[in-house]
C-alpha cells in the first residue's frame, strides 16, 4: 500500500462537494477521453507524453501530478487531502475514471453543471476544469493541523504540488489515524511525555531503594499540595493482620487522607500489597470523622496480578505501577526532586 498527498483545492467549488460524495478529482479537462484514460492506465508514458505536446504545444511539469493521479495511484492505496487547517485520510476505491453524470453530486447538477457529449464538465454552458476522479472511502476525516507534531508530515503538507507520494511517512500516518479514530491523539504533551517516560521509569528502578521510594512518593504528595504528609514508623503501633502503609498524606482543605503502600521491586505486584493497605485502611480510618479516606498502592513493578487487580477493585484500592507513577512525575515536573531526598522533608 502506498500513501498519497493529495490536493483538491482547483475548482473548489466542484471538488469539495465531490469530496462530500467520497471522489477525489483533478483537473486536465483537455485530456478527458476513452483513449488517454486507458493508455496512461496501462503505462504509456510516451503517448502521454505526445498528448500534451499535441494539445498544449509544451510539455510541463504539472503533467506529472496527472500520471500519478491516474497511472500511480492503486485500488486501495491511501490518500491524504490537506485542507484549510485540516486533513482527513481515505482508501482508493474501484478504479479511476473520467467525470461523468454518475459521479456528479445531486447538489452539483441542480446549481446546473452538467456532462455533455464531449465528456466534459460545464456549469451553465461554461467548461469546467474538472477532467478525472477516483471513488474514495473514509478512513479519518477533519483530523485538526494544530493537533499533530510529527514535523516530518507538517512539512510535507506544505508541498507546493498537487499530489506525492508520501508513503515514507507510512508510519506517522497510521499512527495519527489509529489515535484519531480511538479520540487519543498525541497533544504536545503525550509527545514529550512519551520521548522521556522510558528515562523516568528507569530510574525509578535503578537508582532508588524502597526507602528512597518511598521518600519520593512522599514529595509527590507535598507537590501536589498536601497539608502534612509522613512516613510511618515500621514498628508502629496498633497494627494487626499485616496491616501496613508506608506513607499517609493528608489534604485537609478536601478533608482527605490517603494512605499508601508501596513497593519497589521489579516484575509484577501480588494481592498481598493490597491486602496490607485495605487492612491498614479498616482499622485506621474513624468513620465518624469528616474524613474520606483513600488506599493506594504504588509500585515500580511492570503492574499486578490478576488477583491483585479483583481484589483492588474489590476494595476500591487505587493501583498505580511505575509507568503511571512516572507520568505523574512528569505532570507535576522536576525542578525541585530533589528536595525528596533531603533530611529536613
């Protein structure tokens, strides 16, 4: 499969509304016969040629973009169709054909264009420059220019010529059209965030221990805006049925206490991180307060078990493993992580 950029803003008011109707289109209306179609179909590119020295007197280079509208694109290759501050990608359906009355949208023929016997497109017995199209299907429509940052295919778009071949971006492009139709398109943000994530989580797992894990999860909250936050004692008191958490933060504004459990380990967190932190929770909390209280688990493990994973939902436990962690490093930022670490904090 190849990936087209294809533009259709000649005639304007006639391509925008075949678009509409799922054809794209190109000009070349001198060119609209039984014998070019099919001859430049089948790759004779010196009577394609000859016809534009016959009936334009020269050879230019706009032919080009005709020999790949007509010769080049294939029955389901991509198209890209830029347009004003937008862009929206489609499959080639059936074959390239001339403008005919079949194609024409009902819009069209009641604004009074029409086909006559010469094959061509006029409007009001005024010839149009409309000479070929291809049937098109959907694949993402009306995706937003300001929206995408692959560089690469922003600059592409600004190309001055009607159509290229643009499959080198094959990749971009699909990924751009998977994110579209799934309403997760990458921002700025995701970008960045995805271009130092792999860095954070690995720092995460070489360069703390649990304690420093712990110390970290607690600047986290302090960055937040926690009113106080601790690490409890390990010996603390009143605990019972492996009841334990490792930092408990409080946001008294909210009237919220969240108390966590966390683990630095690699591979997989079991249920047992959950057990400790729901049994901390029920014996902990005072339901005749004002408080809500929230448990939570983090983790610099790939993720949970299954079990784990019932067992928090079960108890309203939420899991968070080092890729969540670290984009929550990353939203909150980095200039003062340090501070996490020191004796006074």
């Amino acid at each position: 499969m190849n990936i087209w950029l294809h533009r259709i803003s000649h005639c304007m008011d006639i391509s925008y509304p075949l678009i509409d109707d799922n054809y794209i289109s190109i000009g070349f209306s001198d060119f609209c016969n039984k014998e070019f179609l099919e001859k430049t179909i089948d790759g004779d590119w010196k009577f394609f040629n000859n016809q534009f020295v016959e009936k334009w007197s020269n050879i230019k280079k706009t032919r080009h973009n005709l020999w790949r509208f007509i010769n080049e694109f294939k029955r389901g290759d991509w198209v890209l169709v830029p347009s004003w501050g937008e862009f929206s990608i489609y499959e080639l359906e059936e074959e390239v054909k001339m403008i005919n009355k079949d194609v024409l949208p009902s819009k069209l023929k009641e604004s009074g264009f029409e086909i006559k016997e010469d094959g061509k497109l006029y409007e009001n017995n005024n010839l149009r420059d409309i000479g070929f199209v291809w049937k098109v299907r959907p694949i993402a429509k009306n995706i937003p220019r300001k929206e995408v940052f692959e560089r690469a295919l922003i600059s592409r778009m600004k190309i001055r010529n009607t159509n290229a071949n643009i499959t080198d971006l094959k990749t971009s492009i699909e990924k751009i059209v998977d994110e579209w139709k799934n309403n997760k398109l990458s921002t700025f943000h995701s970008s960045l965030l995805e271009s130092i994530l792999s860095n954070v989580e690995k720092s995460i797992v070489e360069k703390l221990d649990p304690d420093k894990l712990e110390q970290l999860v607690k600047w986290y909250f302090y960055k937040i805006g926690a009113s106080d936050v601790y690490i409890p004692s390990k010996n603390e008191s009143g605990k019972e049925n492996g009841a334990d958490a490792d930092v408990i933060a409080t946001f008294e504004a909210i009237k919220v206490i969240i108390y966590v459990q966390v683990k630095h380990h690699q591979g997989c967190t079991s249920e047992w991180a959950i057990d400790q932190i729901t049994e901390y929770k029920n014996q902990k909390e005072n339901v005749y307060d004002e408080y809500t209280y929230i448990p939570w688990v983090i983790t610099s493990a790939d993720g949970f078990s299954d079990i784990a994973i019932i067992k928090a939902k079960e108890s309203n436990v939420r899991l968070i493993d080092k890729t969540d962690f670290s984009k929550m490093l990353i939203d909150i930022g980095f200039s003062d992580i340090n501070d996490a670490f020191k004796d006074n904090k």
